[in-house]
C-alpha cells in the first residue's frame, strides 16, 4: 500500500492525498491555523483510522459468528490539550443495532478493543524514517 501527498497550490495548505493509486482524498488545515478548513487535518485521519477499523471489526466479527448485528456507528472524540505532553486521549462510542442479548453486546463491544488500529496506536512501538526522495524536485 503507498500514500502519497501532493500540494494542490502554495497559496494554501490543501493538499491532495491519494491511497493505492485509487482513493482520493484531501487534508487541510483549520482556519484558526492559517488553513481553510476545507478537509479533515491530519488528527482527523488519526480518529477516523479507529472508528473505521472498529466498525469493520466489529461486523465482520458479528458476521462471522452468527450474530444479528444490523448496522454499528462509531463516534471519537479526542482530547488533545495535552498532546504536547505525549497524551491524547480519546473516546469510542458505539451503538449496536439488532436484535442483540445483553451478552452479545458485551462481546462486541470486547471485540471492538481488539481491533488492529487500536492494538497499533496502543500496544506497538512504531518506528518512522523520513528520507528525501533522490533526484530533482521542482
């Protein structure tokens, strides 16, 4: 998988962002930064990483066990104030839809804190190694 950034025009900080060659996405700043708020900023795409991995986790769990799960929303939020200290907190909330028993509900809920992107932002040393591309750049 590759991602790759591009500045859209250096009047602004809209950059266009493009994953596997197939998805197109944006990323902005927001205006109390200097940006126009015209796409998630980078912590958004933190957050959103977690509730997507959660819900698909969670339904392909129910699915794979039989369990009527009708639909799941995902809310995160964040508390940032103290990123600078190195802690970010941040909240999952989940609504299960079906026709769940108590018991099931519990295990998805389980299941949804065993999702990979929540094993990485919390169990995984994570190393990143930036290099400038070689060659000429205009």
């Amino acid at each position: 998988m590759s991602i790759v950034v591009h500045t859209l025009t250096s009047a602004s900080y809209r950059h266009s962002v493009m994953v596997d060659g197939r998805h197109e996405l944006a990323t902005d700043l927001p205006i109390g930064l200097g940006g126009q708020g015209s796409a998630p900023e980078p912590h958004d795409y933190f957050d959103v990483a977690l509730a997507t991995c959660k819900a698909l986790t969670v339904t392909h769990y129910a699915r794979q066990n039989g369990i009527p799960l009708t639909g799941i929303s995902v809310e995160v939020s964040h508390d940032g104030s103290r990123e600078k200290e190195g802690f970010y907190a941040m909240t999952a909330e989940l609504t299960l839809r079906g026709s769940l028993t108590d018991d099931q509900r519990a295990e998805l809920k389980r299941v949804a804190g065993h999702c990979p992107l929540h094993k990485l932002m919390t169990q995984v040393q994570i190393s990143i190694e930036t290099r400038l591309a070689e060659g000429p750049f205009s």
